[in-house]
C-alpha cells in the first residue's frame, strides 16, 4: 500500500465499524503498531475524529485526533526506505 492509497481507502474503511490495526509493514515490538477507533464521524475526513492507541507499550493511552492529521502521521512511515508500506 502507498500514502495516497492509505489517504484514498483508509477513512472509508474507518467508516464502515470496528476499530482498525495499522501497522507497519516492517515493524516489531509494537513499534508503528497502532489501533484506530472512529469517535465522531464527520461530513469530511478532516471534520472526522478517531481515537488512536499506540501498541508500542501495554496500557498505553489513547489519543482523539482528527483523521487527517491521523493520516498525516502516518506518512512518515512510507518515508523510510524504498518499498517501505503500511499494512
């Protein structure tokens, strides 16, 4: 998967219920392993809000942010090396 596909498919399947793993494709011990919840559902993905828990430590807190910025995030981790994705 690419950014603008994660940007293009993810708030669609945020949409359609139950929380959502994200997860990098090369990671390990909870590292860029997060679990996403949509909160409030807004008119657009900026207006959206979803609740985000890293798994990098148990009981780690949570986080409500808009998914936008969510998604903004989560660019980085396809910036790493050639090939690097989200699953």
């Amino acid at each position: 998967m690419t950014v603008e596909e994660l940007q293009d498919r993810f708030p669609a399947r945020i949409g359609a219920g139950g929380p959502r793993v994200v997860k990098q494709y090369r990671g390990n011990g909870g590292i860029g392993v997060q679990k996403v919840e949509l909160v409030t559902r807004g008119s657009s993905v900026a207006e959206s809000i979803v609740r985000v828990q890293s798994a990098r430590m148990r009981d780690e807190t949570t986080e409500d942010v808009r998914l936008a910025e969510f998604l903004q995030r989560c660019e980085k981790y396809f910036t790493y090396a050639a090939g690097a994705c989200v699953t």
